[in-house]
C-alpha cells in the first residue's frame, strides 16, 4: 500500500515537472546595458516615423495639439502599448487652450511681410492697426520697461529683437514692457535663421497687445532702415480663435520593480501646427515606443514609466498639468526623469545640468545623468556637445514643479543642425536613421543602468504637501534658469521654441 502512494506521488511530481520548466522559462531576465541595446534596431524605430509621418499627411499635414492629426497619433501609441504584457497603460486627459489664427497680415510701408501669430496674442480690431514702426530697446534692456522711458511708443508699433528674458520669458518678455509703455502692437523678429513657424506667449493675459513673430532677416532690414531715418508706417491685422480643449497624455508602466523607486522618460508626442514633427518629437516618441517594449521583457529593481506628453508645444502643458497635479506620495516615489525631445538630425547634444557650460545647474543627481551620456558616446568615439537649460521642453517640469533629478538628450535646432525644425519640411525626409538608432541606444544604455542602480547612485529627497504646494507656485513665477550663460542661445538653441 505504502509503495503505491510513493509511485502515485512520483506520477504526480513527474508530470508537474514540464510546467514548472515552463513557469521557470517565463521569468525574465535582469536588465542589462548589453541586451538592452541589441533590442533597439533602426527598421524598428524608422517604421514608427513613417506611421507618424502618415498620420500627418492624412490630416492636414501636422499632429498639433487641439487638431485631429495629434488625436491619431495617441490612438497609434494606444495600439502599440496597451496590449504588452507585464505593464500598466494609461491616458490622462487634462484642459489646454487651443489657438488657430484665421487671418494675419503685416505690411511695412506697403510691403507684406512674413508674420506668425504668436499663440495667445490678442486679436487686433477687424480693421487692424495702423501706427508708426519704431524700434524698442534690445537685449536685457528690452525686458524691462524702464527702459522705454525717453522713447515714443504710445499708439506705435514696436519692432523688437527675440532674447530670453531673466523674467517673464523670451517672447512674452517682450511683449509686456512694450505694452506697458503705450505700444499698440509688437512684433518680435527671430534672432536665428530659421523661418519662424512657433512662438507662444504662454496664456492669454490682458497685460498683452496685438503680437507678431517674423524672421531674423525681414527684421533686421527692417531695422537698419529705421537707424538711417527712414519713417516706416505699419499695418498689423490679427484674428485669432483662442478657446479650452481636453486633449491627452499617455502612460505605460512596468508592473515589476520597487514602486517606492520610479524612473520617468518623456518624449512629447505633438507636433506645431506648421508641420508634421517627425524629428521633433517623433524621433523621441518612437525611441520610447521601441525603448519601453525592450524594458519591459526585462527585470529591473525599479519601476519605469515612459510619458507622451501632449500640448507641448503649446508651452509643455502636457508635462506642466502632469507634475502640478501628482499626489505628494507619487512625487516621492520618482526618483529620476530623462527627457528626449529631438533625436535624430543633428549633434549628440547632452543636457548641461551640472552648469559646467553654461551655468544652470540642475537638482543633485541630475550631474550623474549627464556623467551617464556622456560615458556612453564618448565610449563609443561620439563627439558630445553641451545642451543648454532652456526650460524649452518637458524636463521643466520636472525640474521646476518637482525638484526631481533630471538629464536629456537633444540633437539641436540651429539651422546647422536640423533646417527643418519646427517647418513644413520635418517630414520622413528629415531624420537620420543611424543618429536615432544611436541615441535609442544611449538611452538603453541609461536606463539599464538607472533602473538597476538608480536607487543607490541617485539622492533622493522626500517632501510633505505644504512643501509640494511651496515648490507649485514658485515654480508658476520664478526662472530657474542661470542667465550668466545665454549669450549661447543664439548658436545652440535647444527645446522646442515654445519659450513664454
């Protein structure tokens, strides 16, 4: 009898042994730099450009917040995401103005000019504005409106050169001292070559007036006519729809790692309403799409999140709701973000958060980010160039409302790096396979070794509520940029041009 039982335990243990091989082959593999990167292979990436790209062709040629091009595109990232195994997928639906302009016009003596409808500008009468051009004042001094005394701008209009504000932001900085000082109407000329395609003042305010955006060169000539004495008079017509509308971010998690230990990547998934954004930010959403699928057959100590923000190019509005709406609880478990916001025409830019550059310093923890990149392409024979802090994309957020540890990677705007930024042209025809392939690559490289050691290399800092809604409504007011260094922007501007 007693032999029987051992032979029918041995039947059962036997037959349970293909299943336990099979349970064992499901368990993943740990993380690694190696493995990660192998995964990460151009066919791959490419093929998320040329559906973005078809998106745009199929409505309206871009993928803009508010427009049905940017709707597409989440419901393209939905289908990529939401069916992978071991992982959580959610959209976070969040208000963001949209603005359409229906008609613009600017003539200078009679002559039409390029102009672009700065986002949130007021509207003009229907008649538009008629007034003398004259020049305000430039550099720092035209972000102050004291330096307006002694000149006649009242019922003028103020032709003004583009510049990062230590207060109150690039282009709405110029705006507001000009208002103040009687000018009817502004126009900011650009101070790259670029055709100007984006420009927003952030949110509408009362403190603005009737604005406009044209390039380097029309403004420049303009102004060397106005220094020889030549009276120039204005016509400026704007008409602008400005209204709310609900648009979306999206979110994939891994269910494995330590969730008291986040690492957040973002790429933002709009595009500007001029063109189809295949370069910016298709390249960093497909490097994400491509990069999350990879993480997520592996194991990791931490937790990883991948964000597709949206309305980005609207003022990071996507990351902004995001950050200022996290419970503190949440905020405490991130222990780090990585932004990637233009990933495949240009230079292999790295975010210069330990200010060694340009000055801006990020949190603690953000240095040994950059120290990460910076390892990586140089390892491979990659030449780095400093990226400047221009709170121009979503890593802002991070930054200002969160205090989080941060790093990036950017492949620059200057026309020498990527002439199709923010046009028309950044269609499939603009990004380099092999940059983004490398980039994707260097991303793996990071995240491997931040989802693995992260919680031992990386400081981490707790907060309460009353210090979460103290580092809110700083974040709303103050700049935490280091200004020594902007001479710079000129050169290398980095970020989406959305600066406020």
């Amino acid at each position: 009898m007693l032999n029987l039982r051992i032979m029918r335990l041995l039947t059962i243990l036997v037959a349970s042994l293909p299943l336990a091989v099979c349970e064992t082959g499901n368990v993943k593999r740990r993380i690694s730099s190696k493995t990660l990167q192998a995964e990460l292979q151009t066919e791959s990436l490419w093929s998320h450009l040329v559906a973005l790209d078809g998106i745009a062709a199929a409505n309206g040629g871009n993928r803009a917040f508010g427009l049905p091009g940017y709707a597409a595109s989440v419901e393209y990232v939905w289908e990529q995401i939401s069916k992978i195994k071991g992982a959580n997928a959610w959209k976070q639906d969040f208000p963001s103005l949209f603005n359409f302009v229906q008609s613009i016009e600017l003539k200078l003596n009679d002559e039409s000019v390029y102009v672009y409808g700065l986002t949130y500008s007021p509207s003009t009468p229907d008649e538009g504005i008629t007034g003398e051009l004259v020049l305000g004042p430039e550099g720092t001094l035209g972000c102050d409106a004291a330096s307006y005394a002694g000149l006649d701008v009242v019922g003028k209009v103020v032709l003004i050169d583009r510049f990062q504000c230590p207060v109150g932001g690039t282009l709405a900085g110029r705006v507001r001292p000009a208002a103040a000082a009687g000018a009817s109407a502004v126009i900011i000329y650009n101070n790259v070559g670029t055709n100007v395609t984006a420009g927003t003042l952030s949110a509408p305010s009362a403190e603005f007036v009737p604005a406009g955006f044209i390039n380097q060169a029309d403004g420049l000539a303009f102004k060397v006519r106005l220094q020889a004495g030549e009276k120039i008079d204005a016509y400026f017509q704007q008409d602008q729809i400005v209204e709310e509308r609900i648009t979306q971010n999206v979110f994939l998690e891994s269910r494995d790692g330590d969730p008291d230990n986040v690492i957040v990547l973002g790429a933002h998934l709009d595009s500007v309403q001029a063109g189809p954004g295949i370069n910016d930010d298709g390249s960093g959403s497909a490097l994400l799409l491509e990069l999350s699928k990879a993480v997520l057959k592996y194991k990791t100590n931490t937790k990883v999140r991948f964000a597709w923000w949206g309305a980005e190019e609207n003022g990071l509005i996507g990351s902004k709701y995001y950050c200022s709406n996290l419970p503190v609880p949440d905020i405490n478990r991130i222990l780090a973000y990585l932004n990637f916001d233009m990933v495949s025409k240009g230079y292999f830019g790295v975010g210069d958060v330990d200010g060694s550059s340009f000055g801006s310093i990020g949190p603690t923890g953000s240095e040994i980010i950059e120290q990460i990149y910076i390892d990586y392409y140089t390892s491979k024979g990659h030449e780095v160039t400093p990226a400047i802090l221009t709170n121009g994309s979503d890593y802002a957020s991070f930054w200002g409302i969160l205090n989080k540890p941060f790093g990036f990677i950017n492949t620059g705007t200057a026309p020498a790096q990527d002439p199709c930024y923010h046009q028309a042209c950044d269609t499939i025809n603009n990004p380099n396979p092999e940059t983004l392939t490398i980039n994707a690559r260097a991303a793996a490289n990071a995240i491997a070794i931040l989802s693995t050691d992260g919680p031992r290399i990386l400081p981490k800092q707790t907060i309460n509520a009353t210090m979460a809604t103290t580092w809110r409504t700083a974040a709303l007011g103050t700049d935490t940029l280091a200004f020594g260094g902007l001479d710079g922007l000129e050169g290398t501007h980095l970020g989406c041009g959305h600066e406020v």
